[in-house]
C-alpha cells in the first residue's frame, strides 16, 4: 500500500503531497529488478534482492503489437532491461559500492551527502553488466546507449532477432524506445530590437526587457543581496545551444560553461554543424538565456552566474522530437558531473500516431510509467533538483505531459506578465491524483535571446520558458544556502509562493517569492533561519511581536510552544530553552 509523506513533520497538515522514495524505487524495480533500498554493513535493514525474476510476457504488449506488423528485417530501437548486474552476493555488492565511490566526483559527492542518510551510492550506480552487453550484440543488435539507473540498454534490433534476445536468462524485459514528440511553443514570438532599456524601481542591475519575468518571482531583491546562482552547477537539456549569441559571452570569458555533449550525433559539440537541421539550437538558446543569460541593459536570467552543462538531447528534423533514452543518458551524465539542478523544458504526450511509434496514455502519468519520469524521479534521489515543463496542452484537466507527472520534481506551468494562467498551460492532477504542477512563472511575452544570428532577442510563449525561470529561482536559492538539498529547494519554493494556503491543478502552489524562500526555515525555534537556535532568535521573535518586524517563515516556526499561536509565551519558552536548558521546541 502506498503512503503520502510530507517533507518534514510540520507539514503535515499541508497540502504538498509527495510519494516516497520508496514508490519510484519500486517503479524501477519494475523495470529493472527487485531491490528495496541501498544497503550498507552496518544497516539494521535488510540485504538488498540482488536478481529479480523475467517479466512474462518478457516482450511488452506494446512491443509485440509492432513485431507482428513488420518485417523481420526492419530495424526497431528497444530497451533491454536486466534481471540483475552481475552481483550475487553481499560482499561483492558491497566492494562494487566502494569502487564506485571511489570514482565519483567531489562535487557529486557532496550534493548527494546532502540528500542521504547513509550511502551516497547504491544501486543505481552500478554499471550494466558488460557481458550481458556483448551477449545481446552477439545476437545481431547494435548498441546505442547503457543506462546504470535502469539497468537496461537500448539497442537497435532486427525483428527478427527480439524473440532470441527474449530467451536469455538474464534478460528482465524487453520495451519499445518510446519516440516522444514536443508539443510546439505557442504561436506568439516578435522580434524586438536589442535595445538598452533603463530599469524602473531602482533595481541594482538593469533588467532590460527582462524585468518583468524576473519581479513576478522578487528575484531582483534577491540579486541586490549578493546572490546570482554563484557556485551552483546547472545543467541545460534541450536541442542545442547557440553558443557565441553575446546572452552567453560572459559566462564563456569567466570560465563558467564547464562541459557540453551532443546525444543525438555523439559529440562534443551542441551547436548546430552540418548534420543538424536549421534552427535546430533555437529552442535551446532561449531556455538558455532566459534562465543564466547577462547582457545588461537587455536580458538577466535568474542566475546569471551560475555554472553551465549543456546537453543536446532533442532531434529536429521536420517536427520536435526526441527518443527518450536520449533523456536518461542526459541526466545521467549531468549526475556524473555533479550537477545541481536540471532545467529540461521537454516534455512530451502528445506522441505521434502512426504504426513506427507508441504512445503513452493519461493513465500512464502516474509517475511510475514513463521512462523520462522514473529517470527524473531517479535524479531527484541523488540530489539533483530537476524542473520540467507541464506541457503545452491546456487548459482541460489531466492535460500535462512527462516527465512532469514525476512526483519529485518542479513541473512548471506558465502565467502572463500579471501572473495570470495562460490558456495554453496543461493542467493536473496526475493520473494518481497528485496535484500538478508545484510551480508556475511567466510564460508569455518571456523575454529571451534569439538564435537567429548573435545579437537578436525576442519574446516567446510556453511552458518551457517559464521552466528555466523557475530552475534559475532554485539555483539562486541553492547560492544562497549551499546547505539545502533538492527537496529543501522544492519544499521552500513551493512554501513560499502566492498560492501556498489553496494548491489547484492550474497554478499549483503558485508563483515563488524567492526573497521569502530565502528566509524559509525548516526548524521551530529558528526564527531567522541561521541553522541555529540562539539569542538572535529570540531578538528575531520579539521584533516581529512587539515591533512589527519580519515575521518568522513559515509562521509557525515562531510557535515553539506549539499552542497554534505565536506571542509573548513563545519568547518565554526560548528564553526558557536558550538560556536556562529549558525543553526544546516543539
């Protein structure tokens, strides 16, 4: 039976329902083998299940409907999922979690340490067993790319070949490579000249054009603090990035786009080359911009000075689309690296109906189903935070798209420059219930940077451009306190927005006010969100009571009585706890 858990005990009369961890494990299992939970030597809980058993019918519905209608000699792009890694016993697991640490990255390590319990690694960082690897290939498949979260391949196979693959003993299941079509932005993009335009209310930089994206979410009250994503590596994913537009110049000059990897022609370089289509880096070069670019007096995003990866995952021939082990490989190398944050404005549903795909259904986004949202979800238990786009398919009811439907993730809908949802933005609830989306940012009329040569800007819609805004508000937050992991991120986020007392499945929790995110505490008694329960606390608390100073955020962490108010017996009851070994807050 699945149990709702709230992220700390305090909310628990909260709306912000979250499916353990436990439930997306279980849905990889599904997909990959029985294991229950990383485990260690010294762990009361059990060993994990190191084999799992073949699914039967080992080829899915969905796959055996294709075979039947094709030739034996076509060739169809297939996930193969394993029963197991070529681990049998304890002390082997636990020398490959050691080796595997080994390897990862400090910075890696340390996101991850925020996030865990225990061990920073487990099972989802073990490689695919190479000899299952090579059998497969010996059978007449072609290997395309491994995916340690899944404990699967994708390969591209003759139809004739899948039956024979299906007979070895080590393979779990075999599954279609879904082919996921993004639905396109809506129409509404201008071109507007890059002119400098001087900044009103006294800002401390000049926002340009780029003001109001930015005020919707009180983000320049945060810049005029210090805080401008410094030190927080996010990764971008998306179809390709003009990488010489002057939006990015400075992070080129300052050493901060650390590493780029192109999935779809396996290379080093995201940019458009020979083998791209036109305008294929377009789409990726606003959600660049409109979350980390910096050309004053034009554009700022969020987190200007954050670091940058940026993996090109999405084809575009004659229309968007992506095959979604691309997806899974990217987030994977992006966990590799170390990455904070993912700002992914793909999403997909809307998938092509002809006889060479599949589609996923409505009943399907329950966050357990679709592989770009177990990856997501996957993501999201190392640490990273992870924002997606809601979809483009509104305003009717169970309208978005995955892997926005993942349950640990900020799926990002879109409102207008006053904070108005937009038609266009697909609503919740998931197929479970859950309501989506968390979040939502401007996403009409966003000013953004143009791919058209390297000195162009122009507006544009969709739920993908309020997507790096609302990556750029975690990152920024993320700066602010490195000490938060992805979940505190998302908690204080969502806590702190303009639709937190009543979520719906249009705006969610609302727009974020990031300058309240940041004094978002996560313990009683620690007024003014220093980590610590002191004197300053009780300074904080009697300010706000007989001063009218800042409330504490949320309020109730003022109340270490817990008798559901917050005054004069609260600030005995620290004096009480600080000064004379009184009992702790409640």
């Amino acid at each position: 039976m699945t149990t709702d858990f709230h992220i700390v005990s305090r909310m628990k009369n909260r709306k912000i329902k979250m499916k353990p961890f436990t439930k997306f494990y279980l849905s990889i299992l599904y997909l990959s083998f029985s294991f229950t939970a990383p485990w260690s030597a010294d762990s009361n809980t059990p060993a994990p299940t190191l084999v799992s058993a073949k699914d039967h019918p080992t080829v899915s519905g969905r796959l055996q409907g294709l075979i039947a209608s094709e030739n034996p000699n076509e060739i169809l792009k297939i996930w193969v999922y394993f029963t197991d890694k070529g681990i049998f016993e304890e002390k082997g697991y636990l020398g490959k979690l050691q080796e595997q640490k080994q390897i990862l990255l400090p910075k890696n390590l340390s996101r991850r340490a925020k996030s865990k319990e225990k061990e920073v690694v487990d099972f989802y960082d073990l490689p695919v067993y190479s000899s299952y690897i090579k059998q497969v290939t010996q059978l007449g498949a072609k290997l395309n790319y491994v995916s340690r979260w899944l404990n699967a391949a994708s390969f591209y196979v003759p139809v004739g070949k899948i039956e024979s693959i299906s007979i070895l003993g080590f393979i779990k299941s075999i599954k279609p490579v879904e082919i996921l079509v993004r639905q396109p932005e809506p129409i509404e993009e201008s071109q507007v000249e890059a002119e400098v335009i001087k900044t009103l209310g006294g800002t401390a930089l000049n926002y340009g054009p780029s003001l109001n994206q930015l005020q919707l979410l009180n983000i320049p009250a945060v810049h005029s603090l210090g805080f401008k994503g410094q030190g927080v590596l996010v990764c971008m994913m998306d179809t390709g990035f003009r990488k010489n537009h002057q939006a990015f110049q400075i992070a080129y000059n300052e050493g901060r786009v650390l590493d780029e990897y192109d999935f779809i022609n396996h290379d080093n370089n995201v940019q458009d080359d020979s083998a791209d289509s036109p305008g294929q880096h377009s789409h990726g070069t606003s959600c660049w911009s409109i979350l980390g670019g910096e050309k004053d007096g034009t554009l700022y995003g969020p987190a200007f000075k954050a670091d940058f990866i940026l993996a090109k995952t999405e084809y575009v021939p004659t229309e968007t689309r992506i095959e979604e082990d691309n997806w899974v490989a990217g987030a994977e190398w992006a966990d590799s690296l170390g990455a904070d944050i993912i700002s992914s404005s793909l999403g997909y549903y809307d998938f092509p109906q002809n006889p060479d795909t599949f589609s996923y259904t409505y009943s399907d986004l329950n966050g357990d189903v679709a592989v770009t949202t177990i990856a997501a979800d996957v993501a999201a238990s190392k640490g990273i935070l992870v924002s997606n786009a809601m979809g483009n398919s509104g305003p009717g009811a169970g309208s978005l798209i995955t892997p926005a439907d993942a349950d640990s993730i900020i799926a990002c809908g879109a409102v207008d420059s006053f904070g108005v949802i937009v038609g266009f933005s697909s609503r919740g609830p998931t197929s479970d219930g859950r309501i989506k989306p968390e979040l939502v940012a401007q996403g009409s009329s966003v000013y953004k940077a143009s791919s058209l040569d390297t000195l162009t800007y122009n507006r544009g819609g969709g739920t993908s451009f309020a997507t790096p805004l609302l990556g750029g508000c975690a990152a920024v937050l993320l700066s602010a306190r490195p000490n938060l992991n992805n979940m505190q991120v998302r908690e204080a986020m969502m806590e702190s927005a303009n639709n937190v007392g009543s979520p719906n499945n249009n705006y969610g929790w609302g727009m974020p006010d990031m300058l309240l995110a940041l004094r978002y505490s996560f313990i009683n008694g620690d007024v003014n969100t220093d980590n610590n329960i002191n004197l300053a606390d009780i300074i904080s608390l009697v300010n706000y009571f007989f001063k009218g100073g800042l409330a504490p955020h949320p309020v109730k962490v003022g109340d270490v009585n817990c008798d559901t108010s917050v005054g004069l017996t609260d600030i005995v009851y620290l004096v009480n706890y600080v000064f004379k070994s009184g009992p702790f807050p409640c």
